[in-house]
C-alpha cells in the first residue's frame, strides 16, 4: 500500500515537474522571441512575434481557414510597409522592391527549408533549398521545355483534347451543366504525365476519380497550414500504410498512392537501364513500353551519379505531374470563364479560328494557330517563361496571357533567405532570415 502511495507520488512529481519546465521553457522562448531575437524590432503584432500558434489560428481553426493572407494585409495597414508575421518571418508588401528580393541569376536567394519541404519532394527542383543546386537541377529539365520538344509533344495535345472535345460535345447534348474545373483537371493531368512520364494517368474519361483527384489537392491544400506548424507531418504521413491512410484519409491515399507508383516506376526505369548496359542484345521493348521523357532527360543530364537515383527520380516526377496539371487547370479554367462572359472578345476570337480551321473535325496544327494574330501572345519568350502553365496547352494564347496576369498562379507566400544583409528603406534585414513580399 504505502509502496503505491510513493510511487503515485513520485509519477505525480514527474508530471508536474515536467508540466513545470514546459511552462518555464516557453516563457525563456516567447522572453527571448520578442526581446533578444534578430527580429525583435522589426514592427508587428506581439502575439505574432511571440507564437506560430497566432498564424495558425487564422489559417486553420479560424472560418472558413487559410485567412493569415488576410491578417497580413490588415497588420501592413496598421504596422506600414515591412512586419514581422510570426517568429521567423517579415513580410514586405512593396512593388517596387519585389524584384529587390526576388532577384535573378547570379544574386543568390535560397528557399526557407520548411516551406521548401512541406510537398514531401525535398530532392526535387521545387523542394530543393540551395540555389546553386536548385539551377542545375531545374536545368536538367530545360530540354523537355524546349520550343522544339514542345512542337514534337503536339500530337499528345491533340489526342488529349480530342478526348476534351468528345466530354464537352457529351454534356452538350445533354443538356446538363458541367464542372470545367474538374474537368480541365483530368485533361491536364493525363497531358502532363503522358508527356513528361510516356503514360496518361486515364483520369480524364474516369469521372468519378477526377473529382476523387480534386480533393485530393483541396487536402494538400489545408495540408499545408497545419504542415507549417508541424514541420514532421510530412514524412510520417508518407510512413503511414496506404491501407489504413485510405480508410482515414481517401483523398490523401491518392497522393500517396502516386508517390509510390512514381517510386516504383523510377526503380523499374532504372532497373531495366542496368540490365540494358549490361545485355544489349537483350533489351527489346514491348511496343506499347515508353520510357518516362522526364527520367531520360534527368538522365541525361551533367547531374552527378547521386542526382539520379530512384528516389530522386520519383520526386521530380511527382512534382512535374502535380504541378503542371493544377496550375495549368487552374489558369485554363479563369480563361474560359472569362473568354465566355466578355462576348465581342469570344466572337473575335471564334471568327479567327474559323479562318484556319476549315474542318471543325480537325484541330489545326501548332504553327497555324501560332500565326493568328489576335489569338496567339507574339513573344517568342512566353512558351519558356511560363513553363507548364502554357506550354502543355493546345495553343499559346494572348488570352491565356492576359489570364496569367489575373490569376494567382503561387497561392501561397514565396519565402527566400540571403546569405548577406537586406536593406529595405531604412531597415536593415539580417543574413538568412525568412523574409518574402507581395
């Protein structure tokens, strides 16, 4: 009896000891956030200076979710032109020093780590931290967006919006209203994969998955604010097994699911090159087997052995498929809201087309939409500047431009780190501190 009592008191000693040195610990952190930190003077709300747990109260608990952009731009109001949003980072809300911090080649700007790895593909180019390795990474990639691989890519975008074409001409005879953004998904997603993987993921004709998919990315979408405040999320989610993730989580099975399906395609791509440099004579493919563009060009590249092993490989590859399916559903679905709610615009723009494309059953080649004039942005540089967004559609134009301009392509802050100092008016910015604008 009297041992029980002893250890119940001493278990009880532990806990409140513990409770104890928690408390204290977090008021020496929140004393030395708000006192001591580099930061300390920047201007700004305490509480935010204090705690990420205040930027995680407007973006996760707070209706309908995801409101800090709307608190940031409220404390500018109050605080001026550069605060301090949470513990670690400043925000600056300038133009004209947008392109101070956001500074191209060779000035060096890295990625913050943990926003940097919150996808989950910290080895791809959009996770990747360090700018050096950042550009030769992204350079690996430079043939596949090349205007001339896009030309040979045009007979993928064509079969694919053929298949567009027959699901809007099913639902106009119909007669029933379609969802253009789960629709634009599924066209973009199979474009994607079946250009940079040599495989659609067939989501497109399979209704039922493409909206499956749209949640998906809803879910990686308020992923991330909680990911923001538990940086480990991320990969213990990816330990968890995809059975019991699919009971929990169906959406978020999905993503994994592809995570590893990529993982595997990247092992069996780099299984069947090893056996080919070995037996030569031995490597005749099956007809229907296409190598992944992607994981050739990554191959092929002057990347180190260590930049080209399965595990790399999935990344970039799952980060291309998811990338370039939603942003570019994303800016085809603003288009084509806003092409059909501006009449004279869809009428000039119908007229054009019907001069090149005598056939309505044909779709005209690239080059011939390129010619037109009102349809098509006359830059030479779009195709390359805009990647994924244009690149991958039927054609490139100024209408889709102009949608660029409106849409919110990155719907989450750009946070970068120097290794120097930052001067913005007459604030000094200290050296590898989180800082972004916008």
């Amino acid at each position: 009896m009297a041992a029980n009592i002893a250890q119940g008191l001493f278990s009880f000693l532990i806990v409140q000891w513990l409770v104890g040195a928690t408390i204290f610990l977090t008021i020496v952190l929140i004393i030395y956030r708000l006192a001591f930190h580099p930061l300390a003077r920047f201007p700004g709300p305490k509480l935010a200076a204090a705690t990420k747990w205040y930027e995680f109260y407007f973006d996760v608990i707070k209706s309908p979710g995801g409101q800090y952009a709307e608190e940031i731009r409220r404390m500018h109001k109050v605080y001026g032109p550069i605060i301090r949003i949470n513990p670690t980072e400043l925000h600056v809300e300038d133009p004209k020093w947008y392109d101070t911090l956001y500074a191209s080649n060779p000035t060096r700007r890295d990625k913050y780590p943990p926003a940097a790895k919150m996808a989950g593909s910290h080895r791809s180019g959009f996770g990747t931290v360090e700018h050096s390795l950042h550009g030769k990474r992204r350079s690996a990639l430079n043939p596949m967006f090349s205007s001339r691989a896009i030309m040979h890519a045009a007979e993928i975008m064509k079969g694919q919006v053929e298949v567009l074409s027959n699901t809007f001409r099913a639902y106009l005879a119909s007669g029933q209203p379609m969802e253009v953004r789960t629709i634009f998904r599924g066209f973009t997603m199979d474009t994607v994969s079946e250009y940079a993987m040599g495989q659609s993921m067939d989501i497109q004709q399979d209704e039922p998955r493409a909206k499956n998919w749209v949640e998906s990315i809803k879910a990686i979408s308020k992923m991330t604010a909680i990911v923001k405040q538990f940086p480990w999320l991320t990969s213990v989610s990816q330990q968890i097994p995809l059975g019991l993730l699919r009971t929990l989580k169906p959406e978020m099975a999905q993503v994994l699911q592809i995570h590893k399906d990529m993982y595997a395609r990247a092992s069996h791509y780099l299984a069947e090159k090893a056996k080919s440099s070995i037996h030569p004579q031995n490597t005749e493919k099956s007809s229907k087997t296409v190598d992944p563009p992607l994981f050739d060009c990554i191959m092929a590249s002057a990347l180190p052995a260590q930049e080209k092993d399965a595990h790399r490989l999935a990344q970039e590859g799952f980060t291309v498929n998811i990338a370039g399916g939603d942003t570019t559903a994303r800016i085809l679905t603003l288009g084509i809201y806003h092409i059909l709610a501006n009449p004279p615009a869809l009428k000039r723009m119908q007229d054009e087309i019907g001069t090149a494309m005598l056939d309505a059953t044909k779709i005209p080649a690239l080059n011939t939409l390129e010619d037109l004039p009102y349809l098509v942005y006359l830059s030479s540089n779009l195709a390359f500047s805009t990647m994924f967004c244009v690149k991958l559609m039927v054609l490139q134009a100024a209408f889709i431009k102009e949608t660029l301009r409106i849409a919110a392509m990155p719907t989450s802050r750009l946070p970068m780190t120097t290794p120097g100092e930052l001067i913005y008016e007459d604030w000094m910015i200290p050296p590898k501190v989180c800082i972004h604008s916008g």
